[in-house]
C-alpha cells in the first residue's frame, strides 16, 4: 500500500516552494500527496502545476501586534483545526511535513491529536511565530542555519538546509533571454522582491533604468498587480507580475540578482551562486528575520547588503556596477559553501518518520 503524505504551507511563495520542491522527490519514492493550504493563498496557485489534490482550511494570523482582526481570527484558527481535523481522518497521512505560515499551525496541532507523526522545516534564522506554535507537536524540525540549532528544542533539532528545486539548476541562457526579448549581448539584472512584490526595490530599479540600461539588461519580477504600464515598450527593460517555469531561464541569464532576503530565496541564489544584492524587509514592516539572514550571507561573502531604509536611486546603481565588477570574487565564495545535499536529507528524516 502506497504512503501517504500531506503536505502543508503558505502565506508567501518562501512557505510553499520547498515543498515543490520535495514533491518529484516523493513521487519517485511512491508517496501518495496531498497538500493542505488557506483558500485564497499563493500556495493553491502554485502547487496547481503539480497535480497534487488540494485542499483549504480557514485561517487567521496571529500577531504580536494590535489589529481588530485579532479579535476574529483566533475563530479562524480554531475552525481551521476542526476542518484540518476532518481531512487528516479522511486522508490518513502517515506524515504531515510542514513548510510554516500561519496556515501550518491548525495543521500541525490536529495531526498531533490524531498521534500523525509531524516534520516542520524553519527557513530563517530566528524561528517564527507560527512554527513556534507548531514545536511541541512536531517530531522533528528542520532548520536552514547553524545559529538557528540553539533556539530549538535540542532533541527535535536537525541542520538540514534548504530544499532547492533541481529544475532552477537546468535552465538556459539564451531561452531566458528570448522569453525576455534581450537581443544583445548586455549582462542581465534580474530584480526581484519576492512574491508579493516591493515597493521600495521596484520604485527605485524604476528610478534609476536610465543610468542601468546602456549598461545592462533588466528583468524585474515585480508582484502581483504592481506593473507599470508606463514603461511596458522600454528597450532592454522586461516586467513580469511572477513567473513559474521560466524562472529557471532567468537564474541561468542573470549575472546579478537584486532581491530581498527572504531565506528560501537567498539560499537559492546561494546554491546557484549568483552574486547578488540583498535589500532585506525593514524591521519595522517584518519580525527583522530577513536582515538577519542577509548579514550573515554578507559576513560569508555572498552578498552586498543595502539596508531598506537607506535604498535610493545613487546606491543601487553604484551596487550594481560593484557587484558586477566583483562577480568573480562572490562567485567564489559560494562555491566554498556546501547548499546542496538538503533535499535527500530532508526525504531521509520524512521516511523516519512515516515509519512511526
């Protein structure tokens, strides 16, 4: 009889693409998958490519901070766990692997009821709050740092990294090129804030196109609903709300990547070894994880790191030309660092687990 998995995750593309990732791996391995997310979440958009049966739950956000909404949501969260309840009973995993996202927590807490065994994966340095939630049911928790080992629970701690998606290592230069419509010969910057897009990084790349352009090709991958219109025909400039299977296409043109410092993303810059510009979340808009995660690829030699609150047009120009200039150097220093071998052994401690 197959096994059994349900995947779960989400709120961001950084709480699903590692579960992509995981999910041709599980296939080959003959696991049954199911994947457990919100209703209205990135995650139902990007495991459809996967033809994996999805299923939503009700969900609310916990914050540390003051919203009306925290007077609603933990009514959410609550017939989040009854619903997360009544599929696990249905779909009998033998294994939930939790990737976090607030999503995640009823999850978690209703397979530990039913005594399913739980696997949570922590991406960024400092744990966040909803896998903080999820530790005493978890049997295992897979983390992205070293640092991160002294702030979990020790018996439960695993170093494992981060799974990448082996298709993002198969991509062609000149298919990125001509999704792009680039027809010379310009090195690429490839922008990008995440899923969800930044505002500060594509007001500023915006800003500058006039100084970067003569130089460089730009590809900005820009978010959901923030296009601008106004220069859709710019020669040598491509924008994209988010883009799935090109993605790979557009590593393999990019020679610099400026992006924001979610860890999923880092890591994959890191194991495709691109050098690269980290603008991480300012610490007045997040918990401050991703400066975290960006100072320490910076003390590594990864990276250049601009903070969010000193981002203007003059600094990312001059960041562009020096990362460029330098590639070599950060090309090097990535290459000194193993990222790789995190899917097989994230797969290794799931079969543990389904074993019961």
């Amino acid at each position: 009889m197959a096994k059994k998995i349900v995947l779960t995750g989400g709120g961001t593309a950084g709480h699903v693409t590692p579960n992509l990732a995981l999910i041709p791996e599980l296939r080959k391995m003959g696991y049954e998958i199911s994947y457990i997310g919100s209703h209205n979440g990135i995650e139902k958009k990007l495991v459809e490519d996967f033809n994996v049966p999805y299923y939503s739950i009700s969900t609310g956000k916990l914050r540390r901070y003051f919203d009306p909404k925290n007077f609603s949501d933990p009514f959410r969260v609550m017939k989040g766990f009854v619903e997360a309840r009544g599929l696990l009973k249905k779909l009998k995993p033998d294994v939930v692997f939790s990737k976090g996202g607030f999503v995640s927590v009823p999850v978690i807490r209703a397979a530990s009821t039913l005594k399913i065994p739980c696997v949570l994966h922590e991406s960024d340095m400092t744990p966040g709050l909803a896998n903080k939630l999820s530790f005493s049911s978890a049997k295992t928790i897979c983390c992205n740092f070293p640092e991160t080992l002294s702030m979990l629970p020790a018996q439960k701690a695993v170093l494992t990294g981060t799974p990448i998606r082996k298709e993002l290592l198969q991509g062609s230069k000149e298919a990125g090129k001509a999704f792009c419509g680039f027809t010379d010969d310009k090195p690429v910057v490839m922008v990008t804030g995440g899923s969800l897009g930044a505002q500060s990084i594509n007001e500023t790349i915006r800003y500058a196109l006039p100084r970067i352009l003569p130089h460089f090709n730009v590809v900005h991958l820009c978010g959901k609903e923030k296009m601008d219109n106004l220069r859709l025909n710019t020669p040598g400039y491509k924008q994209f709300e988010y883009v799935k299977s090109e993605m790979k296409d557009i590593f393999a043109m990019a020679d610099v990547v400026v992006s924001r410092a979610g860890a999923n993303a880092i890591c994959e810059l890191a194991a495709l070894r691109k050098p690269n510009i980290l603008i991480p979340l300012s610490a007045k808009s997040s918990r401050g994880d991703q400066i975290i995660n960006a100072r320490s690829f910076e003390q590594q030699g990864f990276s250049l790191v601009i903070d969010n609150e000193e981002l203007d047009e003059d600094i990312l120009v001059e960041s562009i030309f020096d990362v460029y200039k330098n590639r070599e150097k950060y090309i090097e220093k990535m290459k000194e660092s193993n990222q790789f071998g995190a899917t097989e052994t994230i797969l290794n401690i799931i079969e543990e687990a389904a074993k019961k």
